[in-house]
C-alpha cells in the first residue's frame, strides 16, 4: 500500500480541468447532449481554481506502462482522488 501512495504524484491543473471537462460532457464513453465544449471547459477551469484555493491537491497514479488510457482527453487516466 505504502508502494502505490509513493507512486502518486500531484496532477497538473492542466490536466485536472481537462479530466472534469471530460466528465461534464460524457457519461462512460457515452456522450452526453446536455453539457457544451465551452461550458464544460469553463466549468472545469474554476473547480480546478477553486480546488487550489481551498488547499485541495489532487493527486495522480503513474501511466500504466505498455496500455493506452481509452477514452481519455489528453492522455489522462480520469481516476483522480482528492483529500484535504
């Protein structure tokens, strides 16, 4: 357990925006009519902003060596977990 808490790494905010955008605008690999690009984007950018000034850091697992993430925006692997 220790092994994979070592491993993680803070995400970038780039990539934490792009991760919830990707969120707001499908559901699985399903896209979802309600949620625009620019609202998604919007939207992401200030949780993101909102997450940093509220002391949150998001962390990130490494790649999985040798596997393509499927279905992710930039390259992400959209399992972020968060604490306080």
């Amino acid at each position: 357990m220790n092994a994979q808490i070592d491993a993680l790494s803070p995400a970038a905010p780039q990539e934490i925006a792009e991760t919830i955008a990707f969120a707001l605008r499908y559901s699985g690999r399903k896209r979802v009519n309600d949620a625009s690009e620019m609202m998604a984007a919007i939207v992401a950018k200030r949780l993101v902003e909102h997450l940093a000034r509220s002391g949150f850091v998001v962390m990130k697992r490494p790649p999985i060596s040798g596997a393509a993430a499927i279905g992710s925006a930039g390259g992400s692997s959209h399992d972020t977990h968060s604490k306080p």
